[in-house]
C-alpha cells in the first residue's frame, strides 16, 4: 500500500536528512527525539520507529531524576501540593 502526504516532496539535505511533516509526526505519534530507522521494503523506503526505544517521557524521567535538591517525603510533597 503506497500512501502520499497529499502535500509538496520533501528533499533531501546536504547531510541526508528529511523533515517528516508536521501532520505524520503527530499522527503516528513522533516526537524529538524519537528513534527510527530508514528499512527496504521491496523497491521502497520506509520509516519504522526503532523497537525497544525509550518514549519521550521515559526519557524525560531518566533526564530528571535525582536533579531535585530538596528532599521531600511523600508526605511533605502530598501537604505541599494540596495546601494542607
């Protein structure tokens, strides 16, 4: 099956890269960051997100963790949150 993105080609650049459009990036749910790989499929190219990469939240969690510097309890945080 051969879908188009119904808009103008994209080109290649000097470093081999192309912009997937904007619609196909939220489409299929691709953000930053995200892991692809370019496979054969018969005389076509394809675009597959990597299996077993890392979404973007997991990523953000692992950026984060351990950076607080205040060290709060569960407790203290709940408090905090809630105004208590």
């Amino acid at each position: 099956m051969t879908t188009r993105t119904g808009g103008p080609g994209m080109r290649i650049n000097s470093k081999g890269q192309v912009t997937i459009p904007a619609h196909l990036r939220e489409k299929y749910n691709l953000s930053e960051g995200d892991e692809v790989d370019v496979v054969e499929v018969g005389n076509t190219l394809a675009i597959v997100r990597r299996e077993g990469s890392e979404s973007r939240g997991k990523r953000l969690t692992r950026h984060m963790r351990g950076k607080a510097s205040i060290r709060m309890s569960t407790d203290e945080l709940m408090e905090l949150l809630r105004g208590d």
